[in-house]
C-alpha cells in the first residue's frame, strides 16, 4: 500500500545541508517539514568503534567509489549524512572563493560584510549565518592536552622545514579522545547534524523518514514552465541496529510546495537527472570536485598515540593559496590502515605489526574543475557511474606535494616513508624511501589506477550554482534555474571548490537559504 | 556451481565474509597466463573507427603494454615448478609473488585484480581481534 504524505516543504537528506534547513525554516516558519534520509538512523547506542560493522553509516556500505574502482569516493548515508562520519575538522568558508563565486558565476547575496541585510532579510549575511552555526556545533580549538603524538609530529615536521600549522577547529564538546570520530561517536561528544539541528528540528514537528529512496522528483507543467510538485520514493526495510521508522516499508507519494535536494554532490545531480530535470548545457553531474588525497606513511623508531585521541588537531595551509593543496593530520584504524599499506604478505604484515610506531597525514589537493570529470545516473543498471581522472595539471601539483610531503615526514624523525603506491620511482621499486635526499623521485609518480591509492571525501559542485543558466543549473538562492520551486542546497551547489573541508560552508549555505528562504516563502505559494 | 563451490573451500564460517569468500573462489579459477591480445577482429575495427579513434595505435599501445608486462613476468615463470599450474599449486612465496606482478602490470584491469583481492583479504583480516592482537592494536575502547 503506498503512503501518501502532503505537506508544503519536502527536503531530501538529512546531512549538513538537510537537517540545517530543516532546523532553521520549523524555528522561522510554521510550515509542515518532511525530512527524508537515504540511510539508516543509528544512533550512539550503535556505533560500536568497528570499522567494518560502521560500513552501514557509508554510501554502497563504504564500497562506493569511481568507476573504474580507483578511487574510493567515501560518503555518509545515515541520519546525519557526512557529518555522522567525519572527523570533526571544520573550516570556516574562506571569503576569497566566494568572491571569486560572485565575480565569475555572478552569485548574489552572501555578503561577508556583518552589517548586511541580502535580499532584504534582517541580518542575513554569511559571518551571521556562520556565527549560528559555529555555536550550535560548539566549534572550538583543541586544547593542548588534546593534541596527540600523531598531530605533535606533523607539527614538529613542519616546523623544523619552516612550514606555518593551525589548529583545526572542530565540533565537538567534552570530547574524550576515544579516536573513533570516523567510525560515529559513540559518546555523542562530535556534535554532527543528528543529534544537534535534526533534534532541534524534530522537536519543533519536522517528520523524518529514513530507509528512504527517492526513486524521481516529480513536475508538472504549468504554463510554459515546470514546476516541482513532489517525489515518488520507496521505504526500505530497516537495517538491524537504526531507529525505528515512521511509516511501513513500502511505496510512498509526496506533494510538496517546495522540494529542496540535499542529496550531496553524487546522489542530487544523479536524483536530477534521472527525473528528468532539463539540461539543455549538459552541466548536470559535471565538474566533479573530489579533493584527490595521498596518505603519507611514516615509520619512528619508537610507540606513538596515533589512533587514540583527536585524530585531526594539525593541518598547514601554507600552500594552499598558491599551490592548492592542504596538509592534515589524521590516522585511521587497522582496517583503513591495511588497505593504504603498500604490498602485501609477509611485506604487508612486517608493516602492519609496526602500527604502534606508525605516523600519518594527508596530502589533500583542492582539484580544478574539468567537465569530463562526472557523477552520472546510468539508466540501464540503475546505478550511479562516477568518473573521475586527474587532469595533467592537478597531477603535477599533486607530486609536487606529495614530495613536500615526503620531506616532513623525514623531518618529523620517521626512519621511513611510505606511499601507498607500487609504482617504481628512480632506482626504487616502489616509493619506500629510506633517505630524505630520495624524496625527489616523487617527480616520477604517474599516480597509476589502482597502483597508486589515492582518496576522497569530499564531493563538491555537480550541480552548479551561478546567475547564467548556460553554466549552471541553480541560482544564488539555490533555485532550479529550469524547474519552478525546485531547490538544490548542498556542496553540489559549489561552483568550484570551496577551497577547503567543506561541512562548515555547506552548513553556513544552508542556513543562510533556510532564513532567507523563510522571509521568502511566499514565492513557492500559489 | 555456486555451492559446489563453497562446499570445495570453507574460509570462514561467518556470514559477513561470504562475499570473500566467493571472490577468493572465483580468483582460483583465473588462469595464470592470460592469453596475448589477438589482432582486433572487424566488429573491433568498426568500433574504434566509429569513435574517431585509430584502430592501429590503439593495438600498437596494448601490443607494448604487453611487452612490458612480459619481461615483468618473465623472471617469475623461470621459477615455475611446473608449466600452466593453478594458482592454488603455488607455494605461498610464489603466490605472492605472482599476485605482486599483477598490482605492477601495465594493465589497469589486472591491477584493479590485485587491488580488489588485496582489499577484500586485508578488510576480513584486520577485521578481526585475533589479528589486531597480532598487530599490537588495543581495539575499541567499548566492551
């Protein structure tokens, strides 16, 4: 039997984008709100600190990856979304990028000028918006007590090569360093979406339907334009270990004034595109941004605390103004860790039974856009088909950094360092060096599919925004340029990267559309 | 087939490591030495003139991947104790050995191969306490 819902706000996803907007239009409005979620709502009484059990918290159960199976392209699909599964390290929209938004898309509003009022909205501006935000998720620097060896190494390789570091900030509170903020927070201490916006929202009537596929959006015409009028999707079962659900597995029909997509940058583009949405420029899905990361091993000569504590305190972002790139400090447990290690047998496990000396970080690269690079909805498996490969370009200054990122690992007093990669460089059979003078044969990394492992986490601008509807689908305030009370709000919309971790951006969008949105209702009425 | 397979080969008893286990099956019955890529047959042809690409370069590109991947396996086959055999025949070394050419080739479908069986043998693995002991690590803090 199908379920039928009306109601005059349908948001789909309930991640950083989904359960800030939910929050902020039930506070400014008193508009019927449907929150539907993809994945499961587990809560804390189910993370139990195992990465392979946790899989359930990932999109494709963590399986999810580029086309070609090279990149794993990893994902939350909970109650929560990413924010359920991340690593808490949050970093402010950086207003140069927006202005260059503003400059090349034609963006309006978003001003950073605190006095502001855009679109006529009292006090509507980003520093306002991300004021909300930063004290609803209590974001905060570490104490010093906080940081772990890991961190303080990646600290003291920078500094001994003069390279400045920052403290992440992060949003959690009283957080007591278990070093499982990937895996869910088992104490509820990281103060994702869940148990933070989603509870302000579901407090004030918001109804939330997780298991849910959103199989189309549904339009109507009306008069020469297409207007967006619901969605038909499906209820799965519920998964052992989430929350109960509120309606049956089964069929459901919605009707909605207003849908706003919040499906994050591969499932909105590709919920776009197989309803039909039009896309007379072919932009849909395009210009995937995935920020391409490489891990850089290193092996001490003595125990460290590496995967317990904060695992993110220390990043540098010395290079990211001219090179692009950003270098973080995180550590993974034995699962994540034995798949980056290079090789395998004996080699692998003589590796492997040195985790307790193991030191590592993250070269990430903030990737140009190039519209071969893609998130696509195949119609015939019914699937999602992401392609992705490095342009000549983002190549060369990913070794580049990845060199730089050899060299401080040598200078935080690591014996060796290791890439994840089986790709011979100069006289070495793979990049295993012993020396810091070796590092230089990272000139040499082609970064070869499924030799080389590189990763990615965050997924931006598939579905773009800009004032030009011939380069890009939504405008400033998020609405379909094609399709009548249509949203898409969430890093899809990023017309290029956002230049940094992108959970506090998409969040400061989001509530910046949901108090606009809120004066505005009346566009999406009649 | 699918359970004449499995009931030739118990890895684990748990039904979490099912889709390993299967993989692992199948893996058995990959030849060890693939056959060499044969000239492009018509309907090849057609397909690459079709997309504007050039059938020649395209056979001439794989024929020197092939070469490549050659002289990779070449040192391996002279340790071979016998001709053609299974990759089960092998001894551990040499299994590994053979595994680590495949995550070298020139080819990205043999080392999407090995990097798959690497992944899935490494995830059931380092799943489990036993091996995390091994390994020094402590595990989750909740019991």
């Amino acid at each position: 039997m199908t379920t039928r819902f009306d109601t005059d706000v349908l948001i789909i996803g309930s991640g950083a984008a989904g359960a800030v907007l939910a929050a902020t239009l039930s506070a400014s409005t008193s508009k019927r709100i449907l929150l539907v979620e993809k994945g499961g709502y587990f809560t804390s009484q189910f993370f139990n600190q195992r990465e392979w059990d946790m899989r359930v918290l990932l999109a494709d159960d963590g399986g999810r990856s580029t086309a070609d199976g090279s990149i794993p392209v990893r994902g939350g699909e909970c109650v929560g979304g990413g924010t359920t599964v991340n690593y808490a390290l949050c970093l402010d929209p950086i207003e140069i990028v927006w202005s260059n938004w503003r400059r090349d898309f034609g963006l309006r509003g978003f001003s950073f000028d605190p006095r502001a009022n855009d679109y006529d909205v009292r006090n509507l501006n980003m520093p306002d918006c991300l004021g909300d935000v930063r004290r609803r998720l209590n974001i905060h620097s570490p104490e010093d007590r906080e940081i772990n060896d890991n961190n303080r190494l990646f600290e003291s390789g920078c500094r001994q090569l003069g390279i400045a570091t920052k403290r992440f900030e992060l949003n959690m509170r009283d957080c007591i360093g278990c070093g499982y903020c990937g895996e869910g927070c088992a104490y509820d201490r990281k103060q994702g979406t869940a148990i933070t916006y989603l509870v302000d929202a579901l407090k004030r009537g918001v109804q939330l339907v997780h298991h849910c596929d959103v199989e189309s959006l549904e339009f109507r015409r009306r008069g020469s334009r297409l207007v967006a009028v619901g969605a038909a999707a499906r209820v799965r079962n519920t998964r052992p270990g989430s929350m109960p659900n509120s309606v049956p597995p089964g069929p459901i029909r919605i009707r909605a004034s207003l849908v706003i997509v919040c499906g994050g940058a591969v499932e909105s583009p590709a919920l776009l595109q197989r309803s039909g949405h039009p896309d007379p420029h072919d932009l849909l899905g395009r210009g995937l941004i995935l920020h391409p990361s490489v891990p850089i091993i290193g092996l001490m000569d003595r125990e460290l605390v590496n995967y317990r504590g904060i695992s993110g305190s220390i990043y540098s972002d010395a290079f990211y103004e001219n090179e692009g790139v950003y270098y973080e400090c995180l550590f993974g447990h034995p699962v994540y860790g034995s798949v980056v290690m290079p090789f395998i047998g004996r080699e692998h496990f003589d590796l492997m039974r040195q985790f307790g000396r193991i030191a590592g970080f993250g070269v990430l690269l903030v990737d140009s856009v190039d519209r071969r690079n893609r998130v696509r909805w195949d119609r015939a498996s019914e699937k999602v088909v992401i392609r992705y490969s490095l342009g000549d370009a983002d190549r060369e200054r990913l070794r580049t950094a990845v060199r730089r990122g050899v060299e401080i690992m040598f200078a935080t007093g690591a014996k060796e360092v290791l890439l994840p990669s089986l790709e011979p460089v100069g006289p070495l059979n793979s990049p295993r060096f012993r020396d810091p003078s070796e590092a230089k044969h990272c000139a040499e990394l082609r970064f070869l599919p499924h030799q080389t492992t590189i990763t990615s986490s965050h997924c931006q601008a598939t579905v773009k925004m800009g004032e030009n509807p011939r380069t890009s689908t939504v405008n400033s305030r998020c609405e379909s340029h094609f399709v009548d009370n249509l949203m898409v709000c969430d890093s899809s919309s990023f017309p290029t990267s956002c230049g940094a971790n992108p959970m506090v951006s998409v969040m400061t969008l989001a509530r910046y559309q949901g108090l606009r949105l809120a004066s505005e209702f009346s566009r999406h009425e009649g | 087939m699918e359970e004449r397979f499995l009931s030739l080969f118990r890895l684990e008893d748990e039904e979490r490591f099912l889709v390993v286990q299967k993989t692992l099956l199948f893996f058995d019955e990959v030849d060890l030495f693939p056959a060499r890529f044969g000239p492009l047959v018509d309907d090849e042809r057609r397909l690459f003139d079709a997309s504007g690409y050039s059938a020649d370069d395209f056979a001439r590109r794989i024929e020197a991947k092939l070469r490549e991947d050659e002289k990779l396996f070449r040192a391996f086959i002279s340790h071979l104790p016998a001709a053609s055999p299974k990759f089960t025949g092998l001894s551990v070394e040499l299994g590994r050995d053979y595994l680590d050419l495949w995550g070298r080739s020139q080819f990205g479908t043999r080392r999407r191969f090995y990097r798959s069986a690497k992944d899935l043998v490494m995830i059931t693995a380092y799943s489990r306490d036993d091996v995390w002991k091994a390994i020094g690590y402590e595990g989750p803090l909740l019991v």
